[in-house]
C-alpha cells in the first residue's frame, strides 16, 4: 500500500515522509503537494528510493524462468 504521511510541527516545519514508494514515483507523488507549501528546503531518500518498482508481469515472468530452470536441471 502506498501512504503519504503529511506532519506539520508546532513550529510549522513541514515533513512529507511516504511509504510503499519505489524509485523516483514517491517524488512525483509528492510534487503537488511539496510545490502548494512553497518546494522542498531538504531531501533525504530512503533505501526504497534505489529499489526499482517490480509489477506483476515481472514477477510472473521470473517465476515462469526459474520453473523452467528447475525442471530443465
């Protein structure tokens, strides 16, 4: 599931943290919102930002390869 979480600090420091994300689609989910409060002042990227978003035809495919591996072997 995909989540973006909005907090706003007493101080009115604003933090968009997001979860669910992969690659770059958690800054192009979030853009919107970051350009409403006037852009981003600091970015810290998480380690899903480095992952790639794997869909569902991937992962069949790669189930349909190793199934095939195994019963070649």
């Amino acid at each position: 599931m995909k989540i973006i979480r909005v907090r706003i600090g007493s101080t009115g420091k604003v933090v968009i943290e997001t979860e669910g994300f992969h690659g770059s689609s958690c800054q192009e989910a979030t853009r919107a919102i970051e350009a409403a409060l006037g852009g981003a002042k600091a970015e810290t990227l998480k380690t899903e930002y480095y992952e790639q978003e794997v869909t569902h035809e991937e992962t069949v495919n790669h189930m349909q390869e190793t199934t095939r591996k195994r019963v070649k072997n």
